[in-house]
C-alpha cells in the first residue's frame, strides 16, 4: 500500500476543519489535506438553515448554510484539498499516520507531520437515558429530525413533545410549528435551561410553546408508534415527584439532551481526555499531549456560537503550521483548573513564559446573577468579569492579557463569586 506524505492533515470539514484549514494555508502550508466523511463539506450547518450565525465573525446576521459557503468558498478560492465521501478508520498518535477508506481510492495510509482533529460532536442517545417505556417508531434526535425536514423535505410528526432544551430543540420547537405541526411542550430535567436564551425567546415564547423546567418524561406509549408520554416534577435530586405527572397525547418526541464531543479517534491516537468537557485536554495553542497532534471545536468542547468555534479553529491552524516551520515554542505548562461555580475551562494548560493573550472558556455550573469571574495565579488575582448572569446554555469567556500571561508561575484558578 503506498503511503501519502502531506505537512498537515485536518480530520473534518465542518466550520472548525475549514477554518483551521485556511488558517494553515495563510501561514505558507501548501501540502494541506482535509478529510471529510460527508459527500458536501459545511457540516451541521448544512442543515442549520435559520439565522443568527455570523454576527461576532462577519458582524452580518447569516443562516447556517450561508455561513458554511464562507468557509467553503475561501477553501477552493486558496486552493485547500478536501477530500469528501473518506472515513477516518484511525489515528496513530506517536507516527502521525492516518488510516482511511473512501470508495474511489479504497484504504489509504497519510503521514502528516501536524494532525488537526476536527470531528465536531454528536447527539446523545435514547439509550443513554434510560427512559422507560416501549420502543415504538416517532423517536428522534432534535437533529436528526432537523436533517429530515430540512435537508430531506420529510416531517416526522404531526404533534410533538421535546425532551431537553438544547439550542436544536429550542429551535426545532419553531422550525415543526412553522412547517404546521402542533409542538405540545418542552420539558427540562434541570431548574435551568440548557439553551441560549434568545432561542428561549424566539422558539418556544413567541410561538406560546410551554417550557417545564425541573420535568422530564417517565413513560413513552405506544406500540408500533408513539402515542403519548408521561412527564412527571422532579425533586432537587431529580427523582420523580409520584401525583405530579402529566399526559401528553402525541405522536413524535424529539431528544435534544446534550451533545458529545466525537473523540473515538482522539481516543485510539493516545489523547489525554478531560473527564469534564469529554474532549481533549490542550494547552493555549490547542496541542494536545501528543507534540502535532491538534484539537479545536465541538470535538474539543461543546460551543453554543459557531463563531467561537471558528476562531478557535484558526488559531489551531496556525500553531499546526508553526509546529511543521519549526516555529512553534516549547516549554513547561502550567495548569489550568476549575474553581467554585466553573465547569470544564479549556484551555487546560498555558505554557510558561508565553506572551500571548490567552481566552479561558468554560460553562457555569448553574445559574448566578450579578455574579463575578474571577481567575487567580496561586493566591493573586490576574483578571476578573462582571456579568448580569452566568449560565449554562451560553460559554463564558476571560481573557488574560499578554502580560499577564508572560508572567504565570502558579496554577491558574477559574471561579464565580456570587454578588
């Protein structure tokens, strides 16, 4: 089998693979490969055909696939090889080899000299539930429901129940009220919701579509197809409350219960996982533990903007091209860890001595009003922000100055302090 050389190879053509893609391509990288499952580039945007992208980025409010094309368009306009209809079979870590399949060139071995992984993420499952009830047809993935009204023109019900409150499912609650369908609720196992609140407002409040948060279905009906769910309160440890339950007669319940970084191949390579975000565990350029080997997007951590996701893509793109120059600085790391009210800050480690501004991302782990970001080096405090709320359903962002970052010798701390 003859084996291909290129300097970086992307896994992935989703908004992160493209943009790290040109990223590398305006650093002087000519021997770029990018790899795409799909037959289309673009990824999930493809089928994201509302509007609301694009307006940090381009500063103009875009739809999904007018995003996409962006992207897209910049790509052949460099000259960037995509090759599309090609599945990813694994990644050797320590070698830099690549092992893939694709119908017009069967298996394929590529060495690379820097790897971006860019696989974006997944929904999570029914089966990762454990909902009672039958396994009757008219259950859907908010996803994959957008995917068949959207892309495929088909509808998958007529009344409907969305389980989560997921962004997909908040906008799929208007997207299936739009085409004519009766969207009966949305129920929410948390306190809080998961979404972006402007997605609350223009999906489920300005079609009067109820939310019931501290809910969640306990029974799906039905035999061959869905007929009804049960949804029941839940306590403070989200247990069931007995006599709170309500019916629902419907015929479709769509899941939009998290989504999960896609990182089998992340895995198998050798990456250190973070047991928080379910991605990689980087540093500030976004390398992994293995030198060359890259992450950046949803298959990273989960982003609620595609313009965040854009953004840390082309800085892995990048420090990819000034890993294979030769460029790239190495040194000793120092960690980054999570404090009081904070759940999985990316990056996990900042080099030492590095003088770049550096973005901390992480989700709150609840609700906080009037409350304070605060980061501190050991005991002194390096940076804070102030915000009105901190929640779940939107990142937050600090960043650290150049100067600040330069001079960090302890472990960096991210809090909430509340009032």
């Amino acid at each position: 089998m003859e084996k291909k050389f290129v300097d970086v190879l992307v896994v992935g053509a989703g908004p992160a693979g493209l943009a790290a893609a040109i990223a590398a391509k305006e650093d002087g990288i000519d021997n770029l490969l990018v790899i795409e499952r799909e037959h289309n580039p673009g990824g999930i945007l493809r089928q994201c055909i509302h509007n609301g992208f694009g307006l940090h980025r381009f500063k103009e409010e875009l739809t999904g696939p007018e995003y996409a094309q962006r992207d897209i368009d910049k790509a052949a306009e460099m000259g960037i090889e995509i090759q599309t209809d090609t599945t990813v079979l694994s990644v050797d870590g320590e070698n830099h080899l690549v092992t893939c399949v694709s119908s017009a060139k069967g298996i394929e071995v590529i060495e690379a000299k820097a790897i971006i992984l860019a696989m974006g993420c997944r929904e999570r499952p029914r089966g990762a539930l454990a909902t009672p009830g039958t396994r009757c047809a008219g259950i859907y993935s908010a996803g994959t429901a957008q995917k068949f009204v959207n892309l495929l023109g088909y509808m998958p019900g007529k009344r409907c129940v969305i389980l989560g409150s997921g962004d997909i499912g908040l906008i799929m609650a208007r997207r299936m009220t739009l085409q004519g369908a009766k969207v009966l609720a949305c129920v929410e196992l948390m306190p809080f919701s998961s979404g972006l609140n402007r997605n609350i407002v223009q999906c489920l409040n300005d079609y009067d579509i109820p939310l019931y948060l501290s809910h969640t279905v306990v029974d799906i009906k039905g035999k061959e197809r869905l007929t009804g769910v049960t949804v029941a309160k839940v306590d403070e440890n989200r247990q069931p409350i007995p006599g709170s339950e309500i019916e629902f007669d419907c015929d479709t319940l769509l899941l939009s219960v998290g989504l999960i970084p896609e990182n089998e191949l992340s895995e198998g390579a050798g990456v250190k996982m973070s047991p928080l975000t379910s991605g990689a565990e980087v540093d500030d350029v976004l390398q992994t533990n293995l030198p060359g080997i890259f992450a950046c997007g949803n298959v990273l951590h989960v982003h609620d903007l595609v313009d965040h996701v854009s953004n840390e893509s082309f800085k892995a793109g990048h420090a990819a091209a000034a890993y294979v120059k030769g460029e790239l600085a190495t040194a000793e790391t120092i960690k980054v860890v999570d404090g009081d009210g904070v759940r999985g800050t990316v990056p996990q480690y900042i080099r030492k001595g590095v003088s770049e501004s550096v973005d901390l991302m992480f989700r709150p782990s609840g609700v906080f009003r009037n409350a304070t970001c605060v980061v501190k080096c050991g005991e002194k405090e390096i940076a804070r922000k102030k915000a009105m709320i901190f929640t779940p359903g939107e990142m937050a962002v600090v960043k650290l100055k150049p100067e600040i970052v330069a001079g960090l010798e302890e472990t960096v701390t991210v809090s909430i302090e509340r009032g």
